[in-house]
C-alpha cells in the first residue's frame, strides 16, 4: 500500500504570498492532521481533518487553514508569508477513529523570502 | 494538557553498544505514547507506540519501550546499536483531553553512531 504523499516537496515563496500544500492520505485513511517542523519551536500540531470537517485545531493564527475533500486528500493553505513561515510541514494519516496511529508523509520543504 | 520531555539533545553510542534515549511525559489522563524516528530530509517513521495495553513495547529495528507509571517514563533502548541508527527520534503522548490525533512531541533527540 502507498504512503502518504505530499506536494511539493520544495517551495519558495516570498513574504506577502500565499501557498497551499498538498496531502494525500494513505488508502482507506479518513484523517489528516498537519504539523509544522521548524529548529526553533519543534514539531506544532496544525489541525486535524477527519470526513471532510475540522476535528482538533493548534494555535496558529488564521493565516493558516485547511480543508479536506471527499476522497479524504487535503490541502493547507498558508496566507500573507511571513519569514517565520518557514518550515517542513508534514501531513499525517490514519485510519478511522481518534485512537489509530498517524503516519507521516515525507513533508514539504517551504522556504520564505 | 499533556508535554514530554526528552533529555539530552544529543546522545553519542558507539557501534553496538546499548542505545538509551530517554522521554518523560505529564499527562492528566491515561496517555498514548509514541516513539518516531526521523533520517535526514524525510518525514517522520513510527518506531513504536504505548496505548495502554502491555507496558514492555516492541517496535520496530530491533527497538523497544517500557511503559513506567510511578516514574512517568517511557525509555527507547536497543540493546546494540548499528550505524543505520543514526537519526533523530522523537518522542510524543496524546490523550482523550486533547485529541488522540493531537501529537505533543518533545524536542527531540539526536542520536550519533560511531564506528
């Protein structure tokens, strides 16, 4: 079976812009949650999509949203860049239910300029 | 609300000698524990996971964790270590309060592998 796969797997972007990142889930997972890696704060916990609705949020500013479409792939969007911005973000899957395991997909490398 | 913490930064073994990374967690309801393991330049690999049922957990590379209530622990050893080992692993809890899908990690441990 497939693991999660994100895309891309590298961006630049420059400070103003907007981005979205891509996150398929592997087959027959229904939820997603994003994470955002960076040296300074570590691994974050962005939110968690399960059958298309928010489920658990972070606390990250409203810059940061995401959706989940109804084949379970989901998407982050991240407006108006800042520097701090930049980071790997990974995207995490599971089966079904609040207490499965996650797994993660190789994150997207974003760099903002 | 749940955290970890993993101490030492850094931990240098030498090939086949005893790994130890050490994690200690506060969580105010039954926690579920994890061990993850990330190379360079990739994402993050289930090594193993606590969720309440044997203490002594088995993972994957020849890994294992022990679930210690009364010292609020869960130590990652392998009793040899191989130059493969060398990444970064990360411990992390989540718990009914906050959302089973909300991972609270550590920050971290690298390990070094020496010939």
């Amino acid at each position: 079976k497939a693991g999660v796969t994100q895309t891309p797997r590298y961006l630049i972007k420059t400070r103003g812009q907007q981005v979205t990142l891509s996150c398929s889930p592997i087959s027959g997972h229904r939820s997603v949650s994003w994470y955002q890696q960076t040296p300074g704060q570590g691994l974050q916990f962005l939110f968690e999509y399960f059958s298309e609705t928010q489920r658990n949020k972070g606390n990250f500013p409203g810059r940061f949203s995401g959706r989940q479409f109804s084949n379970s792939r989901s998407e982050m969007n991240v407006s108006t860049l800042e520097l701090g911005d930049s980071a790997l973000y990974l995207c995490a899957s599971s089966f079904d239910g609040e207490r499965n395991t996650q797994y993660f997909g190789p994150g997207t490398r974003l760099t903002v300029l | 609300a749940q955290s970890v913490t993993q101490l030492g930064s850094h931990v240098s073994v030498s090939e086949g000698a005893l790994v130890l990374l050490r994690c200690n967690y506060s969580s105010s309801v039954p926690p579920y524990l994890f061990w993850y393991v990330q190379y360079p330049n990739q994402g993050l690999q289930l090594l193993l996971k606590y969720t309440s049922a044997a203490t002594l957990v088995k993972g994957i590379n020849g890994f294992e964790a022990e679930f210690k209530k009364s010292e609020t622990s869960f130590h990652l050893t392998k009793p040899s270590a191989h130059m493969s080992d060398a990444a970064e692993y990360f411990c992390a809890v989540s718990g009914s309060n906050t959302g089973f899908q909300k991972l609270v990690f550590g920050t971290g441990t690298r390990l070094l592998v020496s010939p």
